[in-house]
C-alpha cells in the first residue's frame, strides 16, 4: 500500500515569509507542527500555541531562535487573546495565523451526547473563531494587513460523523465570512480542506478504515503534513495576495471519486470502484 512516507520531499527552497511572524494554533504535532516548520523554515518567526507542552519543547530545540511556544488552550478565548499578546511581546507583529485546531465529533447522531458534541464544536469551530478574531484585532491595530489560514476537511462536504462534518462545514463558512468582512484591512482568509493525512489523529484507525481511504483516493495514498502545510503556506504567502475566501482542497482527488464506480472510464479499475457501498 502506498503511504504518505512515499511522497516526494516538499521543496522548501522558497524564503517567503523573511521577517514575518507566524501564529499557529496546534503546531506541536501533527499538520500545525508541519506548518510551523514549514513556515520557519522560509524565514518567519514562529509562536506555537498547543496543550502540548512536550510537543512545544521539542519544537524549541528543533528551531531554536525565531521560535516561542506557549501553553495555550484554544478552547478558551481569554488564552487565545494572551497567545497573540505573546507573540507581539516577543516578536512585535503578526503577520500570518494558521488556525489548525480540530476534531472529536466522529460518531453518529443517535450516540452523540452533549458534551462531546460541545466538544468538538469548541475545538473545531470556535476555536477557530477565537483565533481569527483575536490576530486580526492585532493585524488590524498594526495596519500592515496580514493572512489567515483555517484548515477545514473533505469531512466539511462529504458527510464523516455528525459534529465533525457539520464544525467542519461551519469552518467553510466562517472562513468565507472572514475574508469578507476583514478584506478591508488588507487581511486574507482562505481554507485549506485536508484528505486523510498521516498524523497520531489518523494512525489509530488506519489499520481499519487506511486501505479504503487508499483505495477510494485517485493518486492512490494518504497526503502527509507537509503537503498539507505547502498548500497552507502558498495561501499565507504574498504569492496568494489576491486569493482570499477560498477553501482549497488538498486531497489527491478523494472528493472527486463519490461517484467512480459509474464513471465510464474508470469503472473497470477496481481501486476505484470495489469500496463503493463499503463503511469508511
Ligand atoms: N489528519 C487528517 O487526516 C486530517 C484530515 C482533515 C483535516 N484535519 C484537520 O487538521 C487539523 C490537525 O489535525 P492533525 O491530524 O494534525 O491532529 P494531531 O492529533 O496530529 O494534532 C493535533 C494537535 O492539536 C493539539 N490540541 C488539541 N486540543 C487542543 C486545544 N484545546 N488547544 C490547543 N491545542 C490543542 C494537540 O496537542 C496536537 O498537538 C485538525 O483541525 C483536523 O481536523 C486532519
């Protein structure tokens, strides 16, 4: 079975964020760990904010200078707004917020309770919510403009668990509610809609459900972080500097293939076509 570990080396030549400070929220592993590294790499100084105090110390080491981590739960807003007052104490501007937290929420609707309904919700949608308010505030009061980047999922239009996919779909909308409202200040909000990505989120479960996600995906593999977190640094980057409101899907063409199994063309294939009517 092809795996992410298989994909060619993300090429991180580029210098595009030189001088500029980076937030991102859960980038002590997984997809924000990708992006921090990816982003500092390029130049930016970085401000990690996660519960994950390890993860952030072994981000320390790893980066040494233009890097601060702080302890922060993104759940709650009062922290969030003390991350990004970190971040200007430090470092003295924001330029670019990758709001990456997310999850919970994958069970059906008749065994969903409350609490982790509310769960998810809190840390798919208004975490992310926090997030953008709280660095544009810090964009704005600087006036130099900036770029945001949500991370939403195919989950947001394909149906995967009831609260996942609908703070997923919410995160879609409030991404397009955001560009809308801060492109006045010059500020960017765009998306970026993961497919199954080799993360801890998806390792437990990949022996269950990793074939089928395979199968079912065009290029034939699961993505890794890095090529997530390349799609959410070309959208930070003055590259993208008139894309804003955009969701791009970053997927290997797993949304397009619903319906592969009457496609004419590709009906034949049956890495296509033999999961259809399968449990994911
Ligand atoms: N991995 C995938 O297949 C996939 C696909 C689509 C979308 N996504 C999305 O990408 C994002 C990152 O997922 P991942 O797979 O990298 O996850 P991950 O489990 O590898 O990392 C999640 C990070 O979030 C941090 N975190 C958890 N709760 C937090 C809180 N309350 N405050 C601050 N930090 C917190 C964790 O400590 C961890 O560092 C999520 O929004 C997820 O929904 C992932």
């Amino acid at each position: 079975m092809a795996t992410a570990k298989d994909t060619p080396i993300t090429n991180t030549s580029m210098m595009r964020f030189v001088g500029k400070v980076a937030v991102v929220t859960a980038g002590a592993s997984g997809i924000g760990a990708a992006a921090a590294q990816r982003l500092h790499a390029e130049g930016a100084s970085v401000v990690v904010g996660d519960i994950n105090s390890e993860g952030i110390d072994r981000l320390a080491k790893e980066f040494g200078d233009r890097f601060l981590g702080v302890r922060c739960d993104v759940t709650q807003e009062r922290e969030v707004h003390a991350l990004m007052g970190a971040a200007i104490d430090r470092f003295g501007r924001i330029d670019v917020a990758c709001c990456v937290t997310g999850g919970g929420g994958h069970g059906g609707i008749l065994e969903t309770d409350e609490v982790s309904w509310r769960r998810c919700f809190d840390l798919t949608l208004t975490s992310t919510f926090f997030t953008v308010k709280h660095s544009a505030r810090r964009m704005i009061d600087a006036n130099r403009g900036g770029s945001i980047v949500t991370v939403s999922s195919i989950c947001a239009q394909i149906p995967q668990g009831a609260g996942y996919s609908s703070a997923k779909a919410g995160v879609e909308m409030f991404t397009k509610v955001a560009a809308l409202e801060l492109g006045e200040h010059a500020i960017r909000v765009n998306a970026v809609a993961p497919g199954r990505t080799a993360t801890s989120a998806t390792e437990k479960t990949d022996f269950v459900v990793g074939p089928a996600w395979v199968n079912q995906t065009p290029l034939g593999r699961i993505g890794s972080p890095e090529e997530i977190a390349a799609a959410m640094a070309f959208l930070a980057s003055d590259e993208a500097g008139f894309i804003s409101g955009a969701n791009l899907t970053v997927d290997g063409a797993f949304s397009t293939s619903t319906f592969s199994h009457i496609y004419p063309k590709l009906a034949h294939r049956p890495a296509l076509a033999h999961q259809i009517g399968q449990p994911f």
